[in-house]
C-alpha cells in the first residue's frame, strides 16, 4: 500500500506527494507521482457530474442541478455559463457535456439532460402522500404520467454564456420518471465525427435481491423490469448509441451499428446493448476503440437460485455487440430467469443464445450472443486483476493518453502514458492505467500516481495541453460536497505551479461591507517571486496587486472573488472564496428524523424541518429526499415538499439489514431574499435487523 501525503490549506490548489515508481511494460517505467502536480481549478463546483475541456484550456463543467460553469485560467475565475432547468428526481439532472471537433469554428456544446416537462411533482399540502414518486403498482393509465425523457441537445457558446436559446435538440431518450435509478450519459466523437452516447438501463434495482431485475408482473411498473430496456433491441436505454448529428439538429444513423436499418424490431442507433448503467466512456482519438465501464448489480454473493455477485466490467468496444445485462455477466456468467410473483427459480440464461420473452419487450425476442468485457472484477480480491484491489464498485471509463512530441506544453503527460487507456474506480479512489494488446486484451495493469488524491473521480479528459483534468465528487451525498473540486493534474519539468491561500474576514454581511483580504499561506514551491491580482467582483478585471487588500461591497450579491498568483516562470494558479454579502443563508434543521436514528427499511419515516430565516419561511419550498446510501455513494429514491411530512424508505430482502447500507434524509430550502440563499441539512440513519 501506498501512503498518502496531500500538501494542501483550506482551499487548497496543489498537491505535492511522496515518491512511488509504477512499473509499465518490462523495461519501461512510469515517472514517479513527485514528477507530477495537481492544481486546483475549481473548488466549489456544485454537485459535480462532467467536464469537457476547450481548445483555449478553458474548462466546462456540470453539476447535476442544471448550473454549467467555465474555468477561465486567464483569470482564474470559474464562471457561471448557463443554468439549464431540469427535472430532478432521483438521478435526473445535466448529465453529460461534451464539444463539438469543430468547436473552434462553429462553439457548439453538447449537453444531456433531462427536460423539465410536466412530470407530477409532490405537493406539499398533502405531508402524507407524495405526488412525485410513481407507483410501484398499478395500471398503465397511472404510470403514464411519468413517462419522459432524456435530452442530447447542443447550444452555442458565447464567450463565457451558453446561449440556451440556441438549443438544437439532437436525440431523446424515453425514461420512466419518479422511480430511481441508471439514468447516466456520457457524449464522444469518433475520428469521423460520429457521435456516440451512453445511456443507463432506467430501471429500479432495489427489489431484486441484488440481481437481475425482471419483474414481469401484469401490475407492476415496468421500471422494475429491464429487459424493457438493456435487453430490448427496441429501446435506446443500457445502450451506447452512435449517430450522427445533423447540420441543423437531429441526426442520421452512420453504416456499421450493431443492426442494419430497416431490421424490424430494432433501433439502428444502436452500437452495443445489454448495458446497466455505462457512466463514463471514452473514445480512443488513436483508434475509435471505445473504452467503457459498466457498474456492478449489487448483491455481495453469489446465490446459485439467482446468479453471481455483483460485478463491474469494462470492455474496449471494437465493434458493435451485446454484452448481455440483464440475462449474463460474460458468456460463462449467466442469471438465472427468476418468477417475481412465485419466487420460484427457472433455469439460467442461455448466454450464446439470450431470448427476450418479457411482456414488456418491443423487440427482437432472440438477442446476439453475449461478449465478455475485458476486465470483470467483483467485491473481493480478483484472481486475474488483483490489482484492482477490494472495495465497493464504481468503474469509469477513462481516456487514453495521445502523446505529442510536436506539443510546446510545460504541463503534458510524458510519453510513457501514450495509448494507455485510464480507468478510474470511484468507490475505490484510485486510478489506473490498462496496458492493451493488438487484440485490446488488458495484459498489465499500473496504478497511475497512487499518492495523488482521487476522491470518488468522476470524470478525467486530457486537454489540448496534455494535462490531465479530473472531476471529482468528494465524499457525500447529492450536494456540492467538500472535498468536491475541478483539478488539472500536470507533469512537471522542473519548475512548478505555485499555491495559493485566501481568506476573507468577514466572510458575510449585509452592504455595505468592507472585507479584508488575506493571501497568507500562499507560497512557490521553487522559492519564485510571485505576482498576485485579486478580482474582488469577478469580472474579469484586476481590483488590486496587492498580497493583503481590502474591499468594500456596496450592493448585495453572490460574489466569488479570486486570486491569481503567477511566478517569475510564468506559471500561475488561482483560488476563490464564496462570499455572500446581504441576507443570510436561512438555517435548516432536522428536528426528527435524528443522525444514528434506527429503523427497518420498509419503514414510513416521518420529518420535521425547522427553519431559521430573515425572510419569512414559506414551507413549501422545503424539500426532504431520501437517499440510499451504498459503499460511499447514493441513489435518491424520493423527494416531498413540505416542512413536515412521511417518506416510506424501500424495503429489499437482499439488502435489509446489509452493513453497506444507510438511509440518507436530506433537506433544502431557498429563500425569497436578493440574492436568493440556499441551506440544507443531513441525517443519516441506521438500518437494524
């Protein structure tokens, strides 16, 4: 085991670490994590989701509540580009975002979300029943309100401003709202601008034991069931998709996909299905090979009645195949069909041989044969990648290095990273680099920087610089958590990227408001002179050179000022501090539940949230959501309104009672102030039994 040694304050920009060599291919050594820096870009990304890095190295990022930012490394400032109104629900939100290959000419950004549109919400007159979940039984005519969409669209990029009115919708995607969960994205292009998506399996996991979802029932909700969707060839969810965009929107279907079109019962956007949940994927720019991992089902066992462990896979999609959720694992992993009205076990899957035979299927019964992924990795030690380590499983499909000796970069990757796709675990923390051979088959596996922090890394693209830049999550639950943070990881020749500290005292107040400045514990690891420019009211514009101003604020507002150091070699770095000035945040508490309380899931919760403003409290604008908490992560099940209220919390056989598991309450209320505050609270109870 390698130990961690992070060199970082309160907003911390860099990262120096303790020495460790990885080997790569025999003779070949990766430089040691001292020869590389990770820089701070972003510190207060929201919830954070996906980046996509631009030509000029100004960095878009997303957070699931619908804000777009950009990273401004002239300036240092993190900008607020758009905000996209969303659904939110469950998983719903932004997901992906990704540029166009002709961005630099034409500034299209592509983005996928989930609309708004007239979904049932909750209604917080009513603290006993909540409009917005959809019903776990009943008819069609009750499930149909929920029926909706994700969205792929593209929109113009002006400057700093996502001109949403823009908005050319390219592809949507049907989804069954008010019911968790597999709703992920992630956008690339090929070599020939194809453009290729991934979409989850949009259904509910949490009554299946841990295994495969196929309840069939007449008067269940077909969310529960995914051969609806992964294992229906007429269905674009658990797919990664490949089109290509029209010039004014819209697309058509490029030549080669998994079927031909016209094939009756297909989608011939179709490359690869039998797919859960593939969050993150990337397209090797080298060979159009697409690097793409698939998260794991969760039971912790196998059970020879319903099938194996849960098992996370990643595959390097050469050509177009099915890779068999929810009927197999690999070829040689099958589930097995299972009655959900009966409880009664049939027979395993046919794997060289799948057939679809749900009620719920809109497609071909007879499905291609299952290809096994490159990696397949469970809970437990892996006899053939025990590299990968034990834990929980969260597999992200990272890039792989396009190394460039033409490239001036003072911050690109060196050449012995070139073509090794990354791969990324998010439950675990670390990244690591697959060695591939002419047949894609993963022949070594390198852990890449292990002393460098990677905390829940959810997404990686390396920029036009060469440098790696990571997104990551941080440690919580649906909410701009703190270790959450845009980095730009770099490979050092020589000099290095300074580091910079600021504070603000006071770190409030109503206007007029003078706020000294501190830039104490900002320091050049080489001993470098440093410039400094503070930006008080982030425009763009230098307020003060001076290491420690101060600076009065005459009108209320959401400020985020930011100082930028650069040394004597040209290297700089930035950080910011959120600085509200006028009404304060209103204060949310839990009055019950309470943090440690137990209970049995299946059991009806009931909450009290009290809040503490300066405007007055209108209670309809709380919302409480409940989140399972799962092996550092969470999937949001519910969501009401209301200062009080009830929310059943799910009940699962294969989970009740699993010491993986927590129940996660939290609350949000904004206010009607200028500017409008947020303020949230969390519990977390404990499951008994």
């Amino acid at each position: 085991m390698f130990r961690r040694l992070a060199l970082i304050g309160a907003v911390g920009v860099a990262v120096l670490v303790t020495p460790a060599v990885a080997v790569a291919h025999p003779g070949h050594e990766l430089p040691p994590s001292t020869d590389f820096q990770k820089v701070t870009l972003d510190d207060f990304p929201g919830e954070p989701i996906a980046l996509a890095v631009l030509p000029d190295r100004r960095v878009l990022h997303t957070a699931r509540g619908g804000e777009v930012r950009i990273h401004e490394p002239s300036t240092g400032r993190n900008v607020l580009a758009a905000r996209i109104p969303v659904y939110l629900h469950d998983e719903e939100g932004v997901q992906g975002v990704a540029i166009d290959a002709g961005f630099s000419r034409n500034k299209w950004v592509y983005i996928y979300y989930s609309p708004v549109l007239d979904t049932p919400v909750d209604d917080p007159a009513t603290p006993t029943v909540n409009e917005g979940d959809a019903p776990a039984e009943g008819t069609a005519a009750d499930f149909a309100p929920f029926q909706g969409v994700m969205r792929l669209s593209r929109f113009k990029l002006a400057g700093n401003t996502l001109r949403l009115e823009t908005e050319q919708k390219i592809i949507e995607v049907a989804t069954d709202r008010g019911m968790c969960c597999h709703v992920g994205g992630k956008i690339d292009f090929d070599r020939a601008g194809n453009l290729y998506l991934s979409t989850g399996d949009d259904t509910n996991p949490f009554f299946s034991s841990g295994f495969a979802p196929l309840d069939e029932r007449a008067n269940r909700n077909p969310a529960f069931d995914a051969q609806r969707t992964a294992g229906n060839t007429n269905d674009l969810r658990g797919k990664l998709l490949r089109i290509r965009v029209g010039r004014d929107g819209g697309y058509t279907v490029p030549r080669g996909n998994l079927f031909r079109p016209g094939t009756p019962g297909t989608r011939p956007e179709i490359y690869a299905m039998g797919l859960r949940n593939p969050f993150r994927f990337t397209v090797d720019s080298a060979t159009d090979v697409v690097y793409l991992a698939d998260y794991s089902p969760d039971a912790r066992a196998a059970d020879p009645a319903r099938g194996p462990a849960g098992q996370g896979r990643w595959m390097a999609i050469d050509r177009p195949a099915n890779y068999g959720w929810p009927y197999c694992v690999a070829p040689d992993v099958p589930y097995v069909d299972y009655d959900f009205a009966t409880g009664v076990s049939g027979a395993p899957f046919d794997c060289a041989a799948p057939v679809n035979d749900s009620p719920h299927n809109t497609g071909l019964r007879k499905l291609p044969p299952v290809e096994k992924a490159e990696i397949i990795y469970s809970y437990g030690a892996s006899a053939e990648f025990p590299e990968l380590g034990t834990g929980g499983i969260g597999p992200m499909g990272g890039p792989a290095y396009d190394y460039s000796a033409r490239s001036r970069s003072p911050f690109k990757w060196p050449e012995a990273f070139d073509g090794v796709p990354l791969f990324a675990e998010w439950t675990r923390d670390y990244v690591k680099g697959f060695h591939l051979d002419r047949r894609n088959r993963v022949t070594q596996i390198d852990p890449v920087l292990p002393e460098i922090v990677f905390d829940n890394p959810m997404d990686l693209e390396f920029g036009p610089d060469g440098a790696l830049y990571v997104l990551e999550y941080g440690d919580g639950y649906f909410s701009e958590n703190p270790d959450a943070q845009l980095a730009r990881i770099d490979y050092v020749r020589g000099n290095r990227t300074p580091i910079p500290r600021v504070s603000a005292n006071p770190g409030n107040g109503r206007a007029p408001l003078t706020v000294s400045f501190s830039s104490a514990g900002t320091a050049d690891p080489d001993g470098d002179a440093l410039r400094y420019a503070w930006d008080f009211d982030a425009d763009g514009h230098v307020d003060s050179t001076e290491p420690d101003p101060s600076y009065t604020y005459t009108a209320d507002g959401d400020y985020r000022p930011v100082l930028k150091v650069t040394d004597s070699t040209g290297r700089s770095a930035s950080a910011e501090v959120i600085l509200p000035v006028g009404p304060l945040a209103p204060q949310v508490t839990f009055v019950s539940p309470v943090t440690g309380q137990p209970f049995e899931f299946g059991q009806t919760v009931s909450y009290a949230v009290t809040v503490a403003d300066d405007t007055p409290v209108n209670c309809a604008n709380v919302t409480v959501t409940y989140i399972l908490g799962h092996d550092q992560h969470g999937h949001p099940l519910s969501t009401s309104s209301g200062c009080t209220g009830t929310i059943a919390t799910f009940v699962d056989a294969g989970h009740a009672g699993a010491g993986n598991l927590t129940a996660v309450f939290v609350a949000s209320y904004t206010d009607s102030g200028t500017p409008r505050r947020t303020g949230t609270a969390t519990v977390v109870l404990t499951p008994t039994g």
